[in-house]
C-alpha cells in the first residue's frame, strides 16, 4: 500500500516522541498510522492520533526520553574525547614545529661549514686520478630527501674498486624503524659513525671529478646528496647519469597500463634475473653490497646489447 503524505488532515497526529514531549505515551494496542513527514522524505514516520494516547507519569517520561539522553551523553563525551584529542594533535605537531626549528637553528653553522669545505674542496683535494665513471648507492632513514637522512652512502668504480664506503650517525633522528624493516641499519649500529659533515669535502672530491653516475633508482641517491647539502641541484643536474633500474625495467617487460610504462623493479629481482652471487661481497640492502651488485647487473646489460 502507498505511504500517504503528511497534510492537514493529519494535524491532530503526533509521532510518539511528539506525544511523549506533551506529556502522553502511546496506549498498547494501537496500529498509528504510517505518513511521510514531507514530500521530500522518504522514510515514513509513524503517527498517533489523540485517542491512542494516554497521560503518562514523571516516572514513565523520564524511561522514555532516557535513551535518547543517553545518546547525546555518549556522543558528548565523543565529542569531548575528539576535541581532546585534535587539541593533543595540534599541541604535538607545534611541538615538532619548535623542535623542527630549533634543529635547523642549530645545523646551520654545520651547513655553513659544509658549504665553505666544498667551495675549497678543489684545493684541499686535488685532483687524484679520481675515475669519471662511478658506482653509487645510499641507505637512508627514509624516502624524503630534504626531511629524512642518510645513514651509509657506497662508491665503487667501473672495475669494482672501493672509492668510499662510511655510515653515519643522524643529526635529527634517533630512530627509523621503517626503514630499519628494509636496510637493517639500526641506531646502535651508528652510534658512534661520523656525522655528515664530517666527510662532506671527502665525498664532494669524488662527486666533483665525475662525470658519469650509475645508480640503481639513481636520482634517489643524487637528492638525498642534496639534501645532505654535499652538491647543489645545479651539480647534480650537470651529470650524466645511468639509471640500471630504468633499463633493466624494460628487460623484464612488466608493463603497468596505470603508468604507460613499464614497471620498476627492485634490485634484488634484477640480482636475481642475473644469477648475481650475494655472498661475493655484501648482504642486500648494505649499500656497499648494492653498489655490487648494480654494477654486476650494469655490466650484463651492456652485454646484452
């Protein structure tokens, strides 16, 4: 049967709560009637009419309405809770702004310092037959270059020769337990590593002779070098780079519709494809043993070609 809509017919009917506001409670046995409370609603409401109602007491009044006060309690105290809650949020997150600050406060005479050692690197290292082709890879406490740190940057040579491997001990974190997950690199582990600036000139030598970088995910590892201030975005844009993820990506011939492209792969698989040989050098993840390996998948895609 149609649900009727609410008109003026009606006027006298009330809907139980309506009812219960004036004092009354529905009597037992009766039907009420189901209307739409406008043309607009959808959901129909039941509605009494004087003669299925009864006077009711205090007592009865008060269990009735006693559930609905008791949902606004409970939403009240939600809303309390959630109020409490975004104002602690808010209190963490200036807390960390002030934090933030004064660490950035306190590394600039280290950046400033970094920035005069690399100007005069040139003369403090002069040229030593640095190659201009090299191996790089980093190990990082996560994936914002200008946030997060590095924990060990690795540079071999085309021929496998160790140019720099070192860890290093955070500035401002104490602990990166995602990324921990990955590179197995754990806050004891560095705790007595130099700090970043401590080998920014050492590291820029080597940067500033090469020409040619092969990395795996290598713009990765270029940012993180920026970020750490150890060469200007302008330097790292200067060089040529090889990107083996990039190749080996169109070797394996995942293609993803999503990206048009084809998908990136991790060094492990591209390892893998290869037959390369872990226990050579290092463990996966140890970015030394990652320079390795990229070399080692570089090389076999040269062949190939």
């Amino acid at each position: 049967m149609k649900v009727k809509h609410y008109h003026r017919e009606y006027d006298s009917y009330k809907t139980e709560r309506q009812w219960a506001l004036e004092g009354f409670l529905v009597a037992e046995n009766v039907e009420g009637i189901e209307l739409l409370p406008s043309k607009q609603s959808k959901q129909p409401c039941k509605y009494y009419k004087p003669n299925e109602v009864r006077p009711a007491t205090e007592s009865e009044l008060q269990a009735f309405f006693q559930p609905e006060r008791d949902r606004k309690n409970k939403l009240a105290r939600l809303n309390r809770k959630w109020r409490k809650e975004a104002e602690e949020k808010k209190r963490q997150e200036e807390q960390k702004k002030i934090f933030d600050e004064a660490v950035e406060a306190a590394l600039l005479p280290y950046r400033k310092l970094i920035w005069r050692l690399t100007e005069k690197t040139k003369e403090l290292y002069p040229k030593k037959g640095y190659p201009q082709a090299i191996v790089i890879d980093t190990e990082t406490t996560g994936l914002d270059p200008f946030h997060d740190e590095l924990l060990q940057v690795s540079i071999i040579d085309e021929e496998g020769n160790v140019l720099f491997d070192s860890y290093f001990k955070p500035i401002r974190h104490k602990e990166w337990s995602k990324a921990e997950s990955v590179n197995h690199i754990s806050p004891k582990m560095v705790a007595d590593a130099p700090y970043i600036n401590e080998k920014a000139a050492e590291l820029y030598a080597i940067l500033s002779q090469a020409h040619w970088i092969i990395g795996y995910n290598v713009d990765f590892d270029l940012n993180f070098l920026v970020g750490s201030d150890i060469i200007t975005s302008e330097e790292c844009n200067a060089f040529r780079t090889e990107d083996v993820m990039i190749q080996f990506a169109e070797i394996y011939g995942e293609y993803s519709v999503y990206h048009e492209d084809y998908k990136w792969q991790k060094l492990t698989t591209a390892a893998a494809y290869y037959d390369y040989d872990w226990a050579e050098h290092e463990e996966a993840h140890n970015s030394l043993g990652d320079c390795f390996a990229t070399l080692f998948v570089y090389h076999k895609i040269l062949s190939e070609e």
